[in-house]
C-alpha cells in the first residue's frame, strides 16, 4: 500500500516537473522568435531613422509589441544609437500562473549599412 501511494505522490511531482520542463522550452521558442523579430526590426529602423507604421506592423504580425526606448524629445543625427524594446506575454503552465513579458532590448546604430 505504501509503495503505490509513494508512487503516486511521485508522479505528480514528475508531472510538475514536466510542465516546467515545457515552459522553459517554450520561453526560450518564444524569446528566439523575438530575437529574430527584433533583427529584423532593428535593420527597418536603421534605414527609416524611426519607429514607423511598417516596423509596427511587421512587429505585431509576429504577435509582439514594439516600444522606442529613447528620451522623449530625442534628435538623432547620423550613427547614433536608437534604443528599442521588443515584448511579448507568455502564460506558463508551472509557475505562478501569472502572465510573463519576455522581452528583447536592442539598440542600433542610425544610418548604418553594414
């Protein structure tokens, strides 16, 4: 009796384990997704000098959300830097059960080509 209750008991934390197990995987899909995204976002705002309407719709057609990370009132001349900041919400299984924000800073350099 006391090894099938034993095994029970352990089966559950194996389940947990599981699903943390899958929700480490699934962060990390998720945060390669917007290190990509934010890649190639990076190269739009290097050649538009700006957050635009096409770096925000390509943002959040890959369900993400994009916000400029730079003081308000900002003049850029060429080669400054533009900071940035890509986020998505994620739900886990294991923890807490509150949403997580993954997100991606990135700062490029205005006008550069390379």
């Amino acid at each position: 009796m006391s090894s099938s209750l034993g095994f029970m008991l352990s089966l559950v934390y194996v389940i947990v384990m599981m699903a943390y197990a899958g929700d480490l995987c699934r962060m990390q899909t998720i945060y390669a997704e917007i290190d990509e995204v934010a890649a190639t976002a990076g190269k739009m705002i290097t050649r538009r000098w700006k957050i635009d309407e096409t770096v925000v719709e390509f943002v959040e057609s890959h369900d993400a959300h994009i916000l400029d990370c730079n003081p308000s009132g900002a003049t850029f001349a060429e080669y400054s830097n533009f900071s940035f900041q890509i986020w998505k919400t994620y739900r886990p299984l294991a923890f807490d059960g509150e949403s997580k924000k993954l997100a991606v800073n990135r700062t490029v350099v205005l006008g550069y080509r390379g």
